[in-house]
C-alpha cells in the first residue's frame, strides 16, 4: 500500500527529468526542419545583425551638436556599409572565378596526354596486372573522358540555365534577408520579444536565460569565424603571391572561405588550392612545373594552418563556445551525416544553442552536466 504513491513519484520525477525535456527538444527539432526555409532566413538575418550591431551602437554615439544619431539612420547606415563591403567583394572575386574557368577551358589536353604518356602507361600496366581496370582499358581514356565530361559546355549552360531559373527565388530570400536584418539592427529584442510571446509564463525565466546566453556564446563565436577566415584569407593569398603561385587571391579566397567548416575545412581549402594550381599550370605547357606548385600550395596551407591551430581555432571553438576539440570535431562530423556541407557548417552554433537549452531544463542528467561543465 505504501510502495505505491513512491513508484508514482519516482515515475514522475523520472518523467520530469528526462523524458520531458527530451521531448521538449526533439518537438523544437522537428519544427525547425518543417519551416526551415523560414529558419534559415531568420539564421542568417540574425547572423548579421549580430556583425552589424557593434556598428549601429558606434553610430548612435555619434553627435551634431546637441543631437546624436537617430538609431534608425544608424541601422540604415551599417546595412548598406554591409551590402557594399558584400557588393565589392564579389566584384573582386567573380572576375578571378571567370579568369581561372577560361584557364581551364584552354588546356589542350592532347599535349596534357602526350607528355604523361610514358608515366601512364607504366601505370596503366600496373592497374592492369592487380586486375584494377580492364586489359582493353587505359588510364589515358580514362581521364581524358572524365575531363572532359568535367568541363562539358553542356553542363555549364544547364548550371546557368538553372541559375537564371532560380534567380527569382534568389532575389525573394535576399530581399527577406535585407528586411529582416534592417529590423534587427533596429530593434536588437525585436527576435527575444517574439520568442517570450510564444514562451508559457512558468518558462520565461528560463528562456530569457537561454537566449541572452546563446546570443553571448553566439556572437562571440561568429565574431571568431569571421576574423578567422579574414586572417587565413590573407596568411594564405599572401604566401602563395610570395612563391608567386598562378591565382593566388582566387586560391587563398577559397581556402580562407572554407575554414567556415572547422577541422575540416582547411583540408578541403587546400584540395581546392592544389586543383586549381595543377589545372593553371597545365593551361600554359608548365607540365615540369604542377609538382613544384602543388609543395608550394600544401606548404602555404600547411604553415598557415598551424598559425591556425595553434593561435585561432583554440580561441573560437574551446573558449568562445566553452567545448572540448574533441566534442566539436564529432558534432561537425555528425552535421555533415544529416545535412551534408551546410550540417558541419551550422553543427556548432547548433550545438551550442541546443547545450543552452539542455543546461536549463535538463540540469538534472548526467550527460548534460558533463557537456555543460565549463559553460
């Protein structure tokens, strides 16, 4: 008879510890897939009022006499300084992307094959004895169709063709974009009020602690990526300038770009470095010279990667968003499992907001103490 209302307690208390705020998170989960289109807009405009609000408080401090800056022109001037910073980058960089594709289209890939004959025919014998290709295949052919179906001119008039056709939903995401982050420049609560509206009175301590510590943990670290990927944008554009290395902006753009994507990114930067030197190089007959700039590359990328494992990436990743190297390298893994490129790219800002969440209403659990023992 006594046993009873103990087990009822215990199945309650149990229920209230862990299977609630389980299910509290896994409803929030599946809300933000269903309007993900919506959330990625709201994401990005609030990424960048979080870049622009420095500005807009500098502005408002600003006097003429006995007035200060009104605070809507002061919103009003940091999007457009954002718009233009944006609008000149991608006036410096399309023409070097446009520059490197006339490059590749202009390898004469008879001579490319000529001149390796020999190396792949030795090769190709090679394969052919460890039965990796067939008798009647040949490592000529073979890279010689699949260069050319790379640079295919069918598959860049259907990737422009496709692009036209989406241009109207470009210019409808941007001009959502533009809106919203004009708004949140604004009114840096604008986002927080609308939440608390939706938040059930006996939680709204919670929340209210929950979105003044992500937006602590968050704009700290989007400030770190920021100058992260601006210092190895320019660590690596001014190695490979030294060495004198074909497109060394082009190459030290992507590879600073990548570094969005932690660990990894620097990797695939490098990747993209060594494929775009090779296929420069190959487009003027410098067939002696690829080897010696594929070192340089890997060797620039190498040594600004050490810069940046040593200096950068301890400071954003371990200290701004208060997780082991370890914790973060499996959380970008396991973005990029469920959502590819973008998944490794927003795995840690979700992480760290979801770590908020579960300190305040899962406190009580092992694990969640464990993960949120340095925040």
């Amino acid at each position: 008879m006594h046993d009873e209302p103990n087990i009822n307690y215990i199945v309650k208390d149990f229920f209230i510890q862990y299977i609630k705020p389980i299910t509290a998170l896994a409803v929030l989960a599946f809300m933000i897939w269903y309007f993900s289109s919506i959330v990625a807009y709201i994401a990005i405009a609030t990424f960048l009022s979080f870049l622009g609000l420095p500005l807009v408080k500098r502005l408002n401090h600003i006097r003429f006499g006995k007035y200060r800056m009104l605070h809507g022109i002061s919103a009003s001037i940091t999007l457009i300084t954002m718009i233009i910073i944006f609008g000149l980058f991608v006036l410096i960089i399309v023409p070097l992307i446009i520059q490197q594709a006339n490059v590749i289209a202009s390898i004469n890939f008879d001579d490319l094959i000529g001149h390796y004959e020999e190396p792949m025919k030795r090769l190709n014998e090679f394969l052919i004895q460890y039965n990796v290709i067939g008798s009647g295949e040949t490592i000529a052919q073979y890279l010689q169709g699949q260069l050319a179906d790379v640079l295919n001119l069918t598959r860049f008039t259907n990737f422009f063709a496709n692009l036209v056709s989406a241009t109207g939903n470009v210019l409808m995401g941007t001009f959502i974009i533009l809106f919203l982050t004009f708004y949140f420049l604004l009114d840096e609560k604008l986002l927080k009020n609308f939440i608390l509206l939706l938040t059930p009175e006996g939680h709204m301590d919670n929340v209210e602690r929950i979105l003044h510590q992500s937006k602590l943990l968050l704009v700290r670290y989007f400030q770190g990526i920021l100058l992260e990927i601006v210092i190895m944008m320019t660590l690596e554009s001014a190695g490979l300038l030294i060495f004198g290395v074909p497109n060394a902006v082009l190459i030290g753009f992507f590879g600073g770009l990548m570094n969005v994507i932690p660990y990894l990114g620097p990797i695939i930067g490098a990747t993209i470095g060594v494929i775009l030197t090779s296929l420069s190089e190959l487009s003027v007959g410098n067939y002696e010279h690829v080897f010696i700039s594929i070192i340089t590359v890997v060797a620039v990328f190498a040594g600004a990667n050490v810069v940046d494992n040593i200096i950068l990436q301890p400071q954003i990743y371990s200290k701004r968003v208060k997780a082991h190297p370890v914790e973060v390298f499996l959380v970008i893994i396991l973005g990029g499992k469920l959502a590819g490129v973008m998944g490794m790219i927003l795995a840690i800002p979700t992480y760290t907001i979801i770590k908020v969440i579960a300190r305040e209403f899962a406190h009580q659990m092992k694990l969640v103490k464990f993960l949120t023992r340095k925040m």
